[in-house]
C-alpha cells in the first residue's frame, strides 16, 4: 500500500478544531477512498471493501455538492487542494 499519497493538510490543533467541518470530512473521505483503491488494486475480489469504496464515494460526493450550493469559493479551493475532479451539474 502506498502512504505517500495520503494527505495531511492540517495541523493536530486544527484538526481538533475542525473536525465537524464539510472541508476535514472530505479530506478524511477523501483519504478513505485513496487507501480503499490501492488495496482494491491487490485484493481484486474484496467485493466488501469494494461496496465500502461506493458508499464512501457517495458520502463525498453529496459533502461536495452540499459545498458547491453553500459556498463556491471554498468548494473550488478544497477541489484544487485534494486534486479530485470537479462535481458534474445536471
């Protein structure tokens, strides 16, 4: 598994701070969905895990478009920052 592609973007003392925050709850989603596809990358047939990467891709995606309704400066700042594609608009 690869631990360089995890992000830490904040300190301790923030992360503490902001923990409720729809920006941290994207950056741990975010991290989630990183470590679930690189071991779905060795363990092809884990479906479990496989189902937990759809569930978890969900949580993000709604967090994201709740951001994008809210507020769209931060969204675009988080997009950029987490390097994860942008929402599709119907």
């Amino acid at each position: 598994m690869v631990k360089n592609s995890f992000i830490s973007v904040s300190s301790q003392e923030e992360k503490e701070k902001n923990k409720g925050s729809v920006e941290f709850q994207v950056l741990r989603f975010t991290n989630k969905i990183r470590r679930l596809t690189s071991h779905l990358e060795l363990h092809k047939k884990d479906y479990l895990s496989q189902m937990g990467l759809l569930k978890t891709l969900g949580k993000r995606q709604r967090l994201l478009a709740y951001l994008s309704k809210k507020n769209r400066v931060r969204y675009k700042e988080l997009i950029v920052k987490l390097d994860i594609k942008e929402l599709k608009t119907r």
